[in-house]
C-alpha cells in the first residue's frame, strides 16, 4: 500500500513563515514588498552569460 505524500505548507521566502493564500508566495504583503525592493535594488541577479561585450556596446541609442 503506498501513501499519498503530505503536503506541507510553503514557507515564505522572506520570513520563513507560513505562506498565506492571499500573498503567495509569501505570508503578508509587508514580505512582498521587501521581496520587491530586493529586485529592485538589485541584490538578486538572474545568471546569464557574459556577453564579453564592453559596457554600451550594443546600445541602438547613438546611431542615426
């Protein structure tokens, strides 16, 4: 007889709390908003790699 595997709550993952339905992934919209800043100051990074182009080469902007 095999047994369905229990589920566990997700954690937010900000706190580690709980996550609440209404702001899953995380518990409350106070940790979703520190999650935000985070992105938004950048200290999350999506790896990718280097182009090994210099800095503003590739940029349309000073062509005519």
């Amino acid at each position: 007889m095999t047994h369905a595997p229990t589920k566990r709550p997700a954690k937010c993952p900000v706190c580690g709390k709980p996550a609440a339905a209404k702001f899953r992934p995380f518990c409350s919209a106070r940790c979703a908003n520190v999650d935000l800043g985070r992105w938004l100051g950048e200290e999350y990074r999506v790896p990718g790699d280097d182009t090994g182009l210099p800095a503003g080469a590739g940029d349309d902007a000073d062509e005519e």
